[in-house]
C-alpha cells in the first residue's frame, strides 16, 4: 500500500529522547507558563498577583492560628514540669530547649540551593538539575550531622558540658541529655529537607501547620509520661527534638509525594558517590550561610549588650517588650518566606517583577499590627509581670518601627535570591554588624532598654532597607534596558526579514 506524501513510516523507529534533551535543528525554547502554572504548588501570576497573595496571607494566617495555640500549650507544659518535675527540671528544659536556636549554621546555607532549584525548575517530577542539586545537599548535610555527633560525643567524654552550659544543667543525666538534644538536632538536618522542598514548591503554609504540632504533641507526650509514672524530669528536655524530628520525617513524606519519583531517586543517589555526581550549590550557599552567622549576632545580642551595661530592670523591660512584639516578625517571616519560590521562578522565566509593592504592603500590614500590639501594651505589660514591669512610651515606637522596617526588608531580600543577589545581602550584613553592635552599646548607655532596639532600627534601615533597596532597583534598571534593547533587536529582524 502506497504511503502518502508527508505521513509517517510506521516501520521506522520512534527516536527516544531524554528529559532535557534538545531536539536536534532546532532551538530549544524556554517552557510555557502554563508548564509551570500545572505543576503542584505552581502559580500563573507573577509576584502581587492574587495567586501569590493567597500565598502570602496563607502562610501567615496559618503561623497566626499556630502561635497563641502554642503559646497556651507552651504555659501548660511549664506548669505540668514545674509541679511534677520540679524548677530545676524546669531550668534545665528552657536551657536545652535553647540550644537549637544557637546552631543556625548547622545547615550550612543548603535551603537556599533546595528553594532556588525546586522554585525554578519547569518539571519537578523529571529534573535532573534539581535530583543533582538535593543528592548534594543531602549529602553535605549528612556531613554535618556526622560533624555535630562527633562534637556532642567528644564534650560528653570530656565532660565539659557543665563547664559549656552552666549550673542549670542537672548533674548526672544532664550531659547525656545535651547530648542527646544535639544528635536529635544533627539526626533532623538532612531529614528536614522537605521542609525547604515544599517551600519550594509554594506549600510553605503546609510545613508551618505541619511543625506547629510540635507544641501539642510535646505536651502529649509529658501527659503520657506522667500517666506512666515515668521519672522523665531530665529526658523530657530532649521531648521537643525528638518530636521535631518525627515532623520532619512528615514534611519530607509529603515532599516526596509532590516530586515523585525525583527525591526518591534523589535519596537512593546519595551513597552513590562514584556512580552520580552532584551539583553546584555553593555559590548559594554560602552567602547563605554567611548570613544565617552573622544576622543573629547582629539582631540577637541586644540581652548581651544590656546585661553589661544596664540592670536588671532596663533588661527586663526589653525581655517583655520583645515577646510582645516577636509574634509580629514570625508572622511576617512566614509570610514573606513564600514569595521566595515566586521571585525564583520569575527568574527562571526571565520575567522578574517588581518587590517594591508587595514591601510597601508588608510594612503596611506590620505596622497595623504593631499599632495592635503597642495600643494594648500597657494592659499586657500589667497581665504579664503582675505589675512589677511597666514599658515608657519611647520602647513601644522603638519596636514597632523596628517590626515594620524587618517587614519591609523581607520582600527586598526574597527577591535576592540568586548568587550574586545573596552575595550582596551577605556583604550588607557583614558591614552591618559593627555598626549595630557599637550603635547599640552607645545608646544603650544613652538611653536604657530603648538604646539597643534604636541601634538596630538604624542598622536596618541603612543596611537591610536602604541599601537592598539601592540594589534592587539597579537591577530593575538593567532588566528594563535589556528587554528594551530586546524588542529593538527583535524589530529590527523582523524588518530586515520584511
């Protein structure tokens, strides 16, 4: 039977083509929105869309609804501890408890290389980029979780936990449970990578709802020990590591189902060192890095800086208005936290958009609910300190203009995500650090509790606000001529071709 003109040879073989793979003669375009849009998490508007918006406020109300839950959960366990493991059980609990916030480093930049290759891939379920990019961030993290086991171990050899930690660590049992905090904390590093997978993918609300389970849970568990007639007063320090641990393994279960079968592949690929090579992911890295160092240094030893200079009074002031104030930036940080992923497909799509609405509109929010918060401060202050801590006028401005300024930065920073964007913020923070150190020890001497908190209101504005914002809207200038230039360039074909 004749064959017609133009039809296909059913007796030819149908070449197979590798995912990724150009079709020979002819040039590869980049993927269609709707590619993206399709995918699980994926949005068709750029940032300031209503997609993103319903983002933005889901994460943020999520983080809403988890902290007075938690914080009333959180007073329950105090009260159960106290009564029926005593106060220096207590003690030891808040002491341990805090050691996670004191090793931020421990994963060594890696969510920003797992965020910018999930956000910017057009086929998470067959990217080999983004399989290549999460087998060396577990294999990196893996490193550091061996690195911070050894260390546990060797102070607990050498007995220096007491010498590290204080008296507040109980004698006995208590070096073994640091030990333990920390290895549950080493254990959860290269597990937690789901957490950054569906941030990625624009589910960061899920991980929020998911890790704000901790607080009841932990509570459960003191119930059930309680119940039992356990006598866990020094162990139930290493309760909230262990149950973090178990959420993790959750977020990466659900991050696995969204990316079938690339993480799972991804996984099966990390101890075949020889056989599968990785990714590059430093150059994210370690800007990252650098900042998740230095950032806390510069925002977090205001406590240091009145406890040399001022007495107990002026610090407990600034400890009372600080955790009336705290809620407000973790909203905003679970907020602004998902416009990381928009801003990186945008990117990937070369079709970057503005920030600058979307920070007018979180300093906006931040700052009616920092005039919530410092209308009903007096009232709170009474509530909490029985009477004893009353907050001037002056404290209650200095950290309300300091929550809308961490506002306002966030969307800037979200939309400095690549290499030479995380570089910048890294150089900023660096510079930053001396200036907000000095700036706060001077007026700290100056004027008390309020010194520090004006220290860092400066150090963020010059530095985080003012020169993010310098920097991007040099950005959006080179953007705009390159597309100018573009279309120029495209009309001149079309008309030479004409």
């Amino acid at each position: 039977m004749a064959r017609s003109r133009g039809a296909p040879d059913p007796r030819s073989p149908v070449p197979r083509r590798t995912t990724g793979e150009p079709v020979r003669g002819r040039r590869r375009s980049a993927p269609p929105v709707t590619a993206l849009a399709d995918q699980p998490g994926r949005t068709r508007e750029g940032a300031g869309g209503r997609d993103v918006w319903r983002g933005v406020l889901r994460s943020g109300g999520v983080r809403m609804l988890v902290l007075p839950v938690s914080a009333v959960l959180g007073i329950l366990v105090t009260r159960l501890v106290i009564d029926n493991y005593g106060a220096a059980a207590f003690a030891q609990y808040g002491l341990l408890v805090g050691i996670g916030t004191l090793l931020p480093f421990a994963d060594l930049g890696m969510a920003a290389a797992v965020v910018n290759a999930v956000a910017a891939s057009s086929d998470v379920r067959a990217d080999d980029h983004l399989r290549r990019v999460v087998v060396t961030a577990v294999r990196i993290l893996l490193c550091s979780a061996l690195v911070l086991t050894l260390v546990a171990a060797g102070i607990t050899v050498a007995g220096l936990w007491p010498t590290l930690l204080g008296s507040g660590l109980l004698p006995g049992s208590g070096p073994l449970v640091a030990m333990a905090c920390v290895v549950l904390i080493a254990v959860g590093l290269p597990v937690g990578i789901g957490q950054r997978v569906l941030a990625g993918l624009g589910r960061n609300h899920v991980a929020i709802a998911v890790l704000g389970l901790q607080t009841p849970l932990v509570l459960g568990t003191l119930v059930l020990l309680l119940a039992s007639d356990v006598p866990g007063g020094s162990v139930i320090a290493a309760v909230p590591f262990a149950v973090t641990l178990a959420l993790s393994v959750v977020c990466t279960v659900l991050a696995a189902r969204r990316l079938r079968p690339t993480l799972g592949q991804a996984l099966r690929d990390v101890p075949r060192l020889r056989s599968v090579r990785g990714a590059r992911v430093f150059d994210v890295a370690w800007p990252m890095l650098v900042q998740m160092i230095a950032l806390p240094l510069a925002m977090q030893t205001d406590r240091l800086v009145l406890s040399h200079i001022a007495g107990p009074g002026e610090l407990g002031e600034y400890n009372l208005a600080s955790q009336m104030f705290t809620p407000i930036w973790a909203v905003v940080n679970a907020a602004g936290f998902t416009l990381w992923p928009v801003f990186a497909r945008a990117r990937a799509r070369g079709s970057e958009s503005s920030p600058l609405p979307m920070a007018a509109a979180f300093g906006g929010l931040a700052a009616g609910m920092a005039l919530v918060v410092a209308l009903a401060s007096p009232w709170l202050a009474d509530l909490a300190s029985g009477g004893v801590i009353s907050l001037g006028p002056a404290l209650v401005v200095a950290f309300s203009a300091l929550m809308v300024l961490q506002a306002v930065k966030y969307p800037l920073g979200m939309f400095l995500t690549d290499p030479p964007g995380l570089r910048y913020q890294a150089y900023m923070i660096v510079a930053m650090l001396p200036v907000n150190l000095g700036l706060s020890w001077v007026f700290g001497l100056w004027w008390g509790a309020v010194g520090p908190v004006v220290g860092s209101i400066v150090g963020v504005l010059l530095f985080q606000v003012l020169g993010t914002l310098f920097y991007v809207r040099r950005r959006l200038r080179t953007a705009a001529a390159a597309n100018t230039a573009g279309t120029g360039e495209t009309a001149a074909r079309v008309g030479s071709s004409a």
